[in-house]
C-alpha cells in the first residue's frame, strides 16, 4: 500500500516558474525542483495528454516527491539519474535557488537546452527579482532572453523564457578527473556539479583515509560515498579488502563507480541507496562515513543507524566532522568504546557495534 502525505507549498521561484510555464506549449516536458515537484505534478495534472518527467539528482528528494504526489497522474514519472533523462522536450521548467551551487545551475541550464527540440521553450526562475547572474547565463546561450516578473511587486522571484531556435554552440563539460596519492599508489575519480566534493579531495575525506588500516579479507562499507575517493583508496590497498559504497546522489554514484573503473578495482561496487540498505546486513567489518552537515544532525543519525544495522557485532564505525559533539553526546546509548581523536580542525570519532 502506498503512504502519502502532503506536499507543502513550491518555494517561490518554482510557483512562479509553474506559472510562467503553464502559459506555454509544450507536451513533452522536463522539470526540476528546489523542493518536492511541484511544477511537474501541475503541469501532469494541467495537461493529461503531456509525457511529463521529474527530474532529481538526489534519490531521497525524488522518493519525498513521489510520496507527496497523491493519486499521481498516469503522465508523470519521477526520475533520478546522474543526467537529465533523454528526450525530444518542448517545454522546460528550471526553477533555481540563489544561493545555489553556480557550477551545479549552468550544467542543468545547459541540459535542459540540449535535451530541448528546436521551437522549443525553456523556462527558467530565481528567488531573486533583482537577479542578474542567471540572466547573464542564459544570454551567453545567444538566445533572446525574455523576462517574466511575478505579478506581485513584492515577490522577490523572476522568471526568463528562451526559445530554442538552434542547437548550442559550444557545450562545456562540468566533470573533472582528481588524482590523489594514497600511500604510494596514484589514484584517481571523476567529480561532477553537485558531488561532495567537485574538482578536489575533501580534507575531511583525506583524514579519513589516511586514519584507516585494513587488513586484508576486510569487508568496508563507505556510507555517503560521495566521489568515491575513499572507497577508491582503500580498495586500491589490498584486491582482497571488499568495498561497497553507498550515496543517494546519483551522480556520487556514477562517480564512484567511474574512478573504481579507471583504477580497475573489481572489488569496489557502488550503489544508489537512499535509506542505508546494503547487501548482507550485519555482516560487515568497518563502516566509514564523511557525514554532511545540514538538516540538524538528521542524516548523521540516519547514516549512524546504517552503520548499526550494516556491521557485524564488534564492528567499527569510523567517521569525520568538524563538530563532534552531538556524536559524542549520542553514540555511547547503542555503542561502545566511543573514542574521539582531533586531527588539526577535525575530528575521528570511532565507536563499536556491541556484541
């Protein structure tokens, strides 16, 4: 039986985005989101004939969305991949944020453009009427820019039109190819807009690694894997060492398992995994994670309790942050032997599964 609940309202610039949008042609449409699909569920239910897909980047937004769509129509697909879903569209939504990642918001514009038949229309919005940035990305297009201010003075939103009249010009490549060193092996991942962390090796990430010995026939699980540069390094040390790395980021994903491929590691596999399920629960020895640092500590619980349930009894969960207190405070009620060592303006936290 499926569960929904209801979806809250579109944050502003992916209303006025829906708006925009609803005044053009268009029957096979793409749309993005900076919360839960709005614009993709009212267009699907707007236009029953329309081939509509909501794209996501992340498997845990696209999961939350579907589960707001109460009694989705037939005509609308939620879509998480690294890449827009391929197709012949008419008709674009892109709703961004300001305080988005830049690299991150060029590389969708450009794929929604090329994924765009010519005739067709791009719609795109900002959470800022007195935006100039992404007016300045979509003149560099050589398109005619036409702008849609919200209807209410106050809003502080703006949306632009850009019909395709041409394929693009020029098309950049975002993705970047980091080599690192691990001990004395040369390694190497792929990074791409809206992976931790494009174009460099996390610090924290390097901390972590370099704290890690594994001996060999070791089974390691990398929670929130993101370019894949432990995962990467410690299955590098030994062919024996068993890898499996986990993200919800589809693009960590193919990342991770672009840089396995490039270091011809076979025995590093990589999934797309949103609520910490891994193959053989509780049978693993060593879990790593990097955990982000929004949301509260909310993910951190979720990518503990993933460690918890994943590790064998007498596992190790080994991790990094810059603000270990909340594991501090935490981790002894369900594990033992919670140890904290600083590593310059970081912080490895261990712990044990209990027996």
């Amino acid at each position: 039986m499926s569960i929904h609940v209801s979806a809250p309202p579109p944050r502003p610039a992916e209303a006025h985005a829906l708006v925009v949008a609803a005044t053009l042609p268009g029957s096979r449409i793409v749309c993005t989101s900076t919360g839960r699909g709005q614009a993709a569920y009212g267009l699907a239910t707007a236009r029953p004939q329309a081939d509509v897909a909501a794209w996501f980047l992340d498997l845990h937004q696209c999961d939350a969305a579907s589960a707001c769509w109460e009694a989705a129509p037939a005509n609308l697909r939620a879509v998480c991949s690294a890449d827009m879903p391929s197709g012949s569209y008419d008709l674009a939504v892109v709703p961004l944020a300001k305080d988005g990642e830049a690299e991150l918001s060029r590389d969708i514009l450009q794929a929604a453009l090329l994924q765009l038949d010519v005739g067709g229309r791009l719609v795109a919005a900002i959470d800022n009427a007195r935006d100039k940035w992404l007016r300045e990305q979509l003149a560099e297009t050589g398109e005619t820019v036409r702008v849609r201010p919200a209807p209410d003075a106050k809003a502080d939103v703006v949306a632009y039109v850009v019909e395709k009249t041409r394929p693009p010009g020029k098309v950049r490549d975002f993705s970047c190819r980091v080599v690192f060193r691990d001990r004395e092996r040369l390694l190497e991942t792929v990074t791409r807009p809206g992976v931790f962390a494009h174009r460099r090796v996390d610090p924290g990430a390097r901390h972590l690694l370099n704290a890690v010995d594994v001996a060999a026939g070791t089974r390691v699980l990398d929670i929130g894997c993101g370019s894949g540069c432990v995962a990467i390094g410690i299955a590098a040390r030994n062919p024996t060492i068993e890898v499996h790395a986990i993200d919800s980021a589809a693009r960590a994903v193919e990342c991770t398992r672009r840089g396995a491929e490039a270091c011809g590691l076979g025995n590093l596999t990589v999934a797309l995994e949103a609520g910490g399920r891994v193959p053989d629960p509780g049978t693993w020895d060593l879990a790593l994670a990097n955990p982000p640092y929004y949301s509260d500590f909310r993910i951190a619980e979720l990518f503990v309790e993933a460690a918890r349930l994943a590790l064998a009894p007498g596992g190790t969960l080994l991790l990094v942050t810059k603000q270990p207190a909340w594991y501090l405070e935490n981790l002894p009620r369900m594990w033992t032997n919670v140890a904290r060592e600083e590593v310059k303006t970081y912080h490895l936290i261990e712990a044990v599964r209990p027996e």
